[in-house]
C-alpha cells in the first residue's frame, strides 16, 4: 500500500472512512456499505499489477488485513451505536446475571459423562476476550476458540467413556452453559458485529457453524424460561426473584431497613442471601475484576503499552528459545499465585 501505484486504494480507503464517519448510524445501510466496499476493493487488488502475481494466501492477507484496518477505524462509529441492540445488550446481561446464580449442566440435560465444570473455565475465558479486540476476526476468533475447547473435552470425554463422538445435540448445550457462566458484556451487539462487518466470503465452514451455533446459545437464553430447562415456571421465577436479591441486595441502604422486615412474602432462604449482600457488594468477582479492565483497555486505545512490560506476549513459537524456558516457567508459577491469591480474597 505504500507503492506510489497504490496511491489511488489508499485515496480510496480514507475517502471511504471519511464518508462514512460523517453519516448517521444505520446498521443494515452501514452493513451493506461495509460489505460492497470490501468486495470491491479485493477484486481491484486482484487486478492491480502489485498483487496479481499473489497467491490466494497472499491475497486473502491482504484482504484480511483491510478489513481489520477498515473496521478497527470505524469501530466507535459502528458497534452498539444502535440504541435498540445497546438495550437488548443490557437486558441480555442482567438475565444471564440472574441464571447463572442457579443453573447446572443437568437443567440443560447435559449427560453426567460430559460434565467438566473446571476444564469449561478455559472455554469461558476464550468468550470473555470478545470485547478486547475491535476487528470482527479477532472478535469472530474468541467464539471459534471457544467452541473448540468444548468440542475437544466433549470428544475426549466420548472417548475415555467409550462413547460415540458427540454431536450437536452435545455440543449446543455446553455452550450455552459456558455462555451463561462466561456472561461477556455487549454479547448481543458483538454477535451483530460479526454478522454485520465480517466479509460474507469468510464467514463459512467451520467458523460458520460454530457461529450459528453461537446465535442459537444467545437465543436461547434470551427466551429462556422455566419449559426451557424442565423447571417449573413458580419456581423459575422464585429462582430468578432469589438471584436478583442477591445481586442487587435486599437492603434498602437509605433507611437501613431490610425489605425482609416490611414483607411476609421473603422466605428464611432469602433472608439467609441478604447477609451475602455486604460481601457481595463489597467483593465482586474475578470475572468483573476482569471485565472492567478489558472495557478500560478497550475504551482507553492502548493496548499495546498495557501490555509492553511483558515480552513474551506478542511471540511466536520459532521466537523462544531453550533459554527462554526458566523466565517463562517463574512468569507463570508468578501468575498462578497471584491470580489463586486473588480470587481467594475475593471469596471466588
């Protein structure tokens, strides 16, 4: 791009990000903006004379690369811009906030011989990266990571069982579970970003299904109800009325008076949750810890100087040699401790 050659795709690009920016939010109008530009602009590069003697790999680089640029540019102007998706994000999030305080594998009729609680957290950490990135690659990678913990500790488990390979009908409800224990913020409006700005032609096969799969996990927890788990809808709504007492307290801090004290209808159960409330409050979790410096990093732009002091992050493979084993070993057992330490204190 730096050619003299390529001076009329560069007048182009920023002509576009101009043009755009200057415009009012519409998703469907900016999707297909977004999407015509893209499909153009690679079929100019593939007749321009600096990349007709690429090779696919090299012109689907280039075309990855664009998108990344084009898209992390216009990022504050495009994603949950649309204040109907920044309401379904906010409603989403405090439901799932609510089913996750009572949800377990077997409401979701997940067989005992794939239930893996611990080993699900490395799933649920690939999915709580989402908001980091701003590309809809990288963003789109996070579920695919996702998605391919859970299918390898779905198929090791079929296998130490001596089971047949599991499928769908497997593999949807586990992610669904991991969804709502992973609870990422915007999850809603980062499934629209996918499905809005990542290229059509690239949204296929593997990443296409797990995708789909994806939206159907989000759909289900967004009409998910009592028929939905095999639970009686009394008592779906008790649970649910329960788990918003404890995350939002059943104290009336004002006055000083519990709720508990002024109606009958609070059961001995709930008024045992009320004293979690102070250390709820006062402790949150790991996860939110975590959130809320993701957003903060996001929101601040600077990712790679957070990041600078730990130089190994950015490395490949082939970069590390055997010297480089002792640091990295002390890094993590460093890490771990803190990182154990931490969620002890926290109470998690």
């Amino acid at each position: 791009m730096r050619h003299p050659s390529a001076a009329e795709f560069v007048r182009a690009i920023k002509t576009f990000i101009v043009s755009f920016s200057n415009t009012p939010p519409d998703p469907e109008k900016d999707s297909s903006s977004v999407q015509q530009f893209l499909a153009n602009m690679e079929a100019s590069f593939r007749a321009h004379p600096l990349w007709s003697t690429g090779s696919e790999e090299e012109l689907d680089s280039a075309g990855e690369g664009l998108e990344k640029y084009i898209m992390t540019k216009l990022f504050p102007r495009v994603f949950a811009s649309h204040q109907p998706d920044i309401n379904l994000d906010d409603q989403l999030h405090e439901k799932i906030s609510l089913i996750q305080q009572f949800i377990k594998p077997e409401q979701l009729d997940i067989q005992p011989i794939y239930q893996n609680e611990t080993s699900w957290l490395l799933a649920q950490k690939e999915l709580q990266k989402i908001n980091i990135y701003k590309a809809p690659r990288d963003k789109l990678v996070c579920i695919l990571s996702c998605c391919k913990v859970i299918s390898n500790l779905l198929l090791n488990a079929s296998v130490n069982a001596d089971e047949s390979p599991p499928g769908a009908d497997e593999f949807l409800p586990v992610l669904i579970y991991v969804t709502i224990k992973a609870n990422p913020p915007q999850l809603h409006s980062n499934l629209l970003y996918i499905q809005r700005y990542r290229r059509e032609s690239r949204l296929v096969g593997e990443a296409a299904y797990f995708f789909t799969n994806m939206l159907s996990a989000e759909a289900f927890v967004t009409n998910m109800d009592g028929k939905a788990i095999s639970m009686d809808e009394m008592e779906f709504q008790k649970n649910m009325e329960s788990a918003q007492a404890v995350i939002y307290g059943l104290s009336d801090y004002n006055t000083g008076q519990s709720i508990s004290e002024n109606s009958e209808s609070i059961t001995e159960k709930e008024k045992e949750k009320e004293k979690e409330v102070s250390s709820v409050k006062k402790n949150p979790s790991v996860s939110d810890l975590e959130h809320k410096g993701a957003e903060m990093i996001v929101k601040e732009g600077n990712v790679i100087e957070e990041f600078r002091n730990f130089p190994y992050l950015y490395s490949e493979v082939g970069d590390l040699t055997v010297g480089d084993v002792e640091d990295l070993l002390d890094g993590y057992k460093e890490l771990v401790f803190k990182y154990v330490s931490l969620a002890k204190g926290l109470g998690d």
